[in-house]
C-alpha cells in the first residue's frame, strides 16, 4: 500500500488527534509559559529552572515543543512560549563547566528550530555554541564523543547520544566547517558496531578505554532490565538517531543500521498490543512500559517510511500509526485537569515508573504532525 494512501485511510484520527493536541496545548502553552516543565505534580507542570536544574537534560523539549506546534498552526502563543523558554535556558550557559553530551536535546530543537522558523540570529548562535561544546567532548584517543561528566565516566559512550549528533550536521551544513560531521560520523559508526547487536537489539553504554581507539571494556545495562537486556528507549534512540544520520548524510549503512533496529522494536511491540514495554528483554512481571520509547520510535518510523523503497513504506508506516493509535487510545490524557499529554512514560528500569514526561509529549506530537504532512524537521 502506498504512503499516501495508508495515510488517507488514517486521516480522521490523525486530525482528529492533532486538533486535540491544539487544544490541549493552547491552553499550556499560556498556562506555564514561564516554566521548563519536565512532569506534572497532581496534574500541574513543575519548572526544572532554579540553581543547576537548569542544566537537566530535557530542558529544550518544551521549547521544541511550543515550536513544532508553531510549524503546525502558526499560532503566536506557541511562538511567544517558545521564546521564552529559550531566554530562561540562557540561564544554562552559566555553567559551561557542567554542560554535557545533551546539549542537542537541549538546544537544537528548541534554538535550532527558533533559528529554522524565524531566522534569529541569537538563536542559531545559541545552537552554535551548544554544537561547539558537543564536538568539544570528542576523546581524539578513544575515538568517540563522551557523555556524562566525571573521572569515572569517562569512557562511556551511551546510545542515547544518536539524537545529539543531528546538531554537529547542521552546525556543518551551516558554517561550513566539515569536522562537525566528521565527528558526528564517528560517533554513529561506533554506535553501529558497539551499541547496535547483530540481532537489532541495543547496548545502552559502552565503555571504552579512553586511551586506545575501537575498544570496549564492557557494556551496562543502563536505564534496562541489566547487562545484555535491550531498553526499549534505547533501541528508540537508536531507530530514530541511524534514520536522521541518513537524511543527513545519505550513507546507507545508517538507513540499514535504522532498519535492523525497527525489526527488532516493531516484533516487540506487536504482542503487547503495540504499547512498548520499559525493556525487551526483562522478566514477564512485573509488566513496565515507557510511552516514551514508542513515541520516539513512532517518529522514527514514520522517516524511516519517507526514505525507504515505494514497496517497503507499509511496514514501517502502519507500525508507526499501530502504536500511536494505542498509546492514544490507552494512554492520552486530553482532560483539562492535567498539564501534560502522553503518560505512562518511565524513566528507568524500576525507578520513575508511569509518569508524564514531557519529551513523551513531544515526541507523540512530532509523529502526529508528521502525519499530517508537515516537513519541519527539526533535528
Ligand atoms: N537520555 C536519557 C534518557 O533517555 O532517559
């Protein structure tokens, strides 16, 4: 079936839902237009914005938010939060000493996107700035981008850091500096040999020998189950991070590397009712699942459609609307009582279970825009 087509067919849920997520979202957006929500307590945003929190790293979802739901209706209030947002992340600069390898979830979706829509200067140079601090973890011996600050840590490369990268091809396309994506191109090569199993499943962190290039120590269990399970928002980072690093650079092993991990996450998923659990690999009980993990991969999905052969776009387009659909069904709060949208989202394995988290919402509504035929994309 063709993409058109399968979209047409969803067509009534796909406006229907994104017209509820304008209507949810218009009223937030003026609502806790001075925060930097992360959750809600008892229905209401909390603000991640006093002292260090700035620094936490999903502070530029609700920023990249705002901004998609612009790119989708144009709507001031959306821009005007959106901007706003962006000047109380200024705050994070401060503190350039603890900045780490997420500074592309934080700034370019929210930045990058300001700077795509509205061509601000100040915003592109926030972006700039960000993708200089990123580069500037590249370990020239070990051969990859580190993550976390910390003597200890400092061989760990994490799965989740595919989504950083996108920063390092734009800040290429645009300066025209090519060690950018040299290096992000580094990173996804390591992250396809010692992150990405044969099988399609994820390591979340590798560690390396800091010292020695192509080496790894022993791999962790991360925010899974342990040692050799495969979390499921890993495996999503994964999916979407290989489909992005195609688009830019047009390299198939990426779009293969994509691919490989969606068989593995879409033959997970389709016998649990298409909702993803916190781990593939953990016991049967207690069932956890992270709404996170499907909305990321649901956008994954959706690109992974854009960019494959006419004959294959069925397979990951109508798994990318199984799950949207489910997650919607199951799991969407669209009352006014609660701020935040997608729940069910789980931090990790046992700790921080079933709760909104706000890139759930901005992943879930990213895919449904997708859907809809918007081209932004701001990774
Ligand atoms: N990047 C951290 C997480 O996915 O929880």
């Amino acid at each position: 079936m063709s993409y058109e087509k399968i979209i047409a067919d969803n067509r009534e849920w796909i406006d229907d839902t994104f017209a509820k997520l304008d209507k949810k979202l218009s009223v937030t957006a003026v609502k806790s237009r001075d925060k930097i929500p992360y959750t809600t307590k008892n229905g209401v945003h909390d603000s991640r914005t006093e002292g260090k929190d700035i620094l936490w790293w999903t502070n530029g979802f609700w920023g990249g938010l705002m901004w998609l739901m612009y790119a989708g209706t144009g709507k001031e209030c959306y821009k005007e939060t959106a901007q706003n947002a962006e000047k109380i992340m200024d705050g994070a600069f401060r503190y350039m000493d603890s900045l780490h390898h997420d500074v592309g979830f934080m700034w370019h979706i929210m930045s990058g996107a300001a700077y795509k829509l509205t061509g601000d200067k100040a915003s592109r140079n926030r972006d700039l700035l960000a993708a200089m601090t990123l580069m500037s973890r590249y370990n020239v011996e070990g051969d990859y981008i580190r993550s976390w600050n910390g003597k200890e840590n400092g061989g760990w490369t994490i799965i989740d850091c595919m989504m950083n990268i996108p920063q390092l091809y734009w800040a290429t396309d645009e300066i025209g500096d090519t060690r950018f994506k040299k290096i992000a191109m580094r990173y996804a090569d390591m992250a396809m040999r010692d992150h990405v199993r044969a099988d399609g499943s994820v390591n979340h962190i590798v560690v390396h020998d800091p010292d020695v290039p192509d080496t790894v120590l022993e791999t962790k269990g991360g925010q899974g189950y342990g040692v050799g399970s495969c979390w499921s928002r890993g495996a999503a980072w994964a999916l979407y991070g290989f489909i992005l690093s195609y688009i830019h650079t047009k390299e198939e092993r990426y779009l293969d590397t994509a691919k490989k991990v969606a068989h593995y996450f879409v033959s997970n998923v389709m016998n649990t009712g298409w909702l993803p659990l916190i781990d593939f690999r953990a016991p049967d009980e207690p069932v956890y699942y992270d709404s996170t993990a499907g909305a990321i991969a649901a956008c994954g999905l959706i690109e992974i459609a854009k960019n494959c052969p006419e004959f294959e776009k069925n397979i990951y387009l109508s798994a990318a609307i199984k799950m949207l659909k489910a997650m919607e069904k199951e799991w969407c709060d669209w009352s006014e009582t609660e701020d935040s949208i997608l729940q069910m989202g789980s931090e990790r394995y046992g700790g921080g279970m079933h709760m909104p988290i706000i890139y759930g919402d901005y992943f879930f509504t990213e895919a449904v825009l997708k859907l809809k035929g918007c081209d932004f994309l701001p990774w």
